[in-house]
C-alpha cells in the first residue's frame, strides 16, 4: 500500500478530555466506568487511554480485541493486569478461548453459564459473570425477575468456577428504550433482592451504557447502580445527533474531534448543483432529490462510504464548507462560500462519529 490517505488522526487529548469527564460524572455518583472500546476496534493506544482516564475495566463484544489487549500486557492503574469483560452474551464456541482472555462475561442463558462453568474449571480459572435482566428494550436478558432471581442464586451456590459479580441491563439499543427512574429503579430492587437471597454485596450492578449517563449527571440514579459501561459517550457524545437524543446539554461539553479523517482532494470544479437528465439511483440504490443552487464550486476528496459509511456520519471541519453526498470512493463538498481557497492537493479533515469510527477502525486492522 503506497498510498497514505485517507489518513485517521486519533486525538488523544480529546479522547482524554472525554474519557476523564465521563470518569468524573461516573465517579461523583459512585459508578465504575467499563471502557467499551468496541466502536474503535478495540486500538490499544485509545484502551491506554481509557485506563489513564479512570476505565477500571476494559469490555468489548467481540473476543479478538479482547485478545489483542491481554496479549499487549494492558495494566490498570493499579498495576495488575486490566480486567476484561465479554459484554455480547458469549456464543458457546468461543467460551473456551473467552476464559482465558475475559474476565467477565455478561449472561442470560443457563447453557451458557455452564459451558463457561466447564471451560472454566478446564483452565483451572474462575470467571465471573453478570446476569443480564430485560427492564423492557427487548434485546438480551431474562425478562422475569424471579428467574434471573433464580439463576443467581444457582450461579452462586452451584458453580465452582464462577463467581457472580452481579446483575446488569442493556437499554436504548433495538427498543430505544430510556433509562428511567423507574426502570433503573426495577433494576436497583432486583438487586437487593438477590443481595438478600445471597446473604452478600454483589460486585456489579450495572446499568446500561452512554444512554444511562443523563441519569447519572441529573443526580437521577438510583444509588444501587454502580457500574456503567460506556463507548460512545467518550467517542462522540457531543455530535449533534446524540445531543438532541440525549437532550443531556452536559454532553456538549465533550470534544468532537477524537478521530478525524484526512481526505486529499483531488478535483475542484464549478458546475451545476442540480443533476442534469433523467434520475434514477445512486451508487447504493437510493432515490435522492436534489436542491437547485445554482453553479458551485465543488471539491472532491478520495475518501467514500467505504471509509466513512455515510456523509451522515461525518463532521466537515472546515468553515463555510457543506457536504454534499458520497459514493463508495468520493466524497463531494460544496466550497464556494469557504473562506480558505481550496486547490488540488490540500486536506479536508473530517470529523468521524461512532459508525464512520467503527467503519474505519475496523477496516484498518480487523
Ligand atoms: C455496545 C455496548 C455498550 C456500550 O454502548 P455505548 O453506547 O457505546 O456506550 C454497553 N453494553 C453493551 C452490552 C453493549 O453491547
């Protein structure tokens, strides 16, 4: 590959900035932040990050990057080897290599448990789990509350090699379902009522990911919640997109420009702004309208869908100048009200948000 660009810039000091304020919101309320580091494919230098910023754990959904972090030796601040947490309910053919990496595993299935139970005592490891309870978005987690009762209680008195840290729920991903007094408060009395049934603290009660922050920074969460796992919070919490889902105005705090894309432009010319003949579809077969602005001065970069995913999922980061669309190799931006001349050659940086992140991270080293 002789060709540099497009280039990713990773900002550390941004992503620094986002992970610390993450930490402290967390921290302020008792909360251990889990670093989920799935959405950057899991960079080691991004992971260093999150640790120097308060993550006392690490947890992503797919086992490699997992694997990639305890094989570079990762430490926490404390010095031992940084605990990792499987946070996709493990398929049972990766269990076996998931007990040597992982520390934890986020569960709902009895098949599961005993699997990782087996691997466990295979590897002569204990591994700890966090049975996962659905408050209401619908996607992993036992639904009744006395069967994940149940299930603790089980895990707790019938597993050798597992040890239950606790209970956790997932919200805002398939159901779009927010994180609630009352929701996380189900969640909070599940707790205790397991606490009970044990006869001991759990470790981990934890209570969603970025979507459950809000809650946390309007003083809202119920105090049993101690342990959040967040990755887009500290990636792209400021775009404008999750600010107004959030409507947390505190997320608008946190930087933006944590990856940036450097594109190289390769033509600028002035032309119409309106197609000219008969419209069909674009490159990925969608229909488009179009808004006649008369003639544009128009630049395009070498970078596409298949760098970024979508011109919705990128920030330009120049001053007067608008997107106008992308194919899978060029992207097109209007620059006839930019200040700055734009010739062939220059950059045009663009500010990625968590899906061109993750499209752009995992295309590099996957
Ligand atoms: C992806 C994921 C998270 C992190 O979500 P963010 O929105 O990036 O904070 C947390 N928990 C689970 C189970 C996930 O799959």
């Amino acid at each position: 590959m002789g060709n540099k660009y497009p280039e990713l810039i990773i900002n550390h000091e941004s992503i620094k900035y986002n992970a610390s304020i993450v930490n402290k919101w967390c921290e302020e309320h008792g909360i251990t932040f889990v670093g989920v580091v799935k959405g950057f494919n899991g960079e080691l230098s991004v992971c260093k990050d999150y640790i120097e910023c308060g993550a006392k754990v690490l947890a992503s959904s797919r086992l490699w990057q997992l694997k990639n972090i305890r094989e570079a030796g990762l430490k926490g601040l404390d010095g031992n080897d940084i605990p990792l947490m499987m946070i996709r309910i493990p398929m049972l053919t990766e269990i076996d290599e998931l007990v040597q990496i992982a520390d934890y595993s986020l569960v709902s299935e009895e098949a599961t448990i005993n699997a990782l139970n087996e691997a466990a005592s295979r590897h002569g490891k204990k591994h700890k789990v966090i049975i996962m309870h659905d408050v209401g978005d619908l996607r992993e987690g036992i639904f009744e509350q006395d069967k994940v009762l149940e299930l603790c209680v089980k895990v707790e008195n019938e597993y050798e090699f597992l040890e239950l840290s606790g209970i956790g729920t997932n919200l805002g991903c398939t159901g779009t379902v927010i994180a609630d007094e009352k929701n996380m408060g189900q969640l909070a009395e599940l707790a205790m009522r397991i606490e009970d049934a044990i006869g001991r603290k759990l470790e981990f009660v934890s209570g969603g990911a970025t979507t459950s922050l809000p809650l946390v920074i309007a003083g809202k969460m119920p105090s049993k919640i101690n342990m959040l796992r967040i990755g887009s919070a500290v990636i792209d919490g400021s775009n404008h997109e999750n600010l107004s889902i959030y409507g947390c105005k505190e997320f608008a705090g946190l930087k933006d420009d944590c990856f940036v894309l450097r594109t190289e432009v390769i033509e600028v010319q002035y032309k119409p702004s309106h197609p000219i003949g008969t419209l069909g579809v674009d490159a990925f077969k969608k229909r488009k309208t179009f808004i006649d602005k008369g003639m544009r001065t128009r630049a395009i970069v070498a970078a596409g869908g298949q760098d970024i995913n979508s011109v919705d999922d990128v920030v330009i980061n120049l001053d007067g100048a608008t997107l106008e669309g992308a194919s899978g190799d060029h992207t097109l931006i209007d620059i006839t009200d930019c200040k700055k001349k734009i010739q062939i050659g220059d950059f045009i940086e663009l500010k990625l948000t968590y899906t061109a992140v993750m499209r752009i991270t995992g295309q590099r080293t996957s």
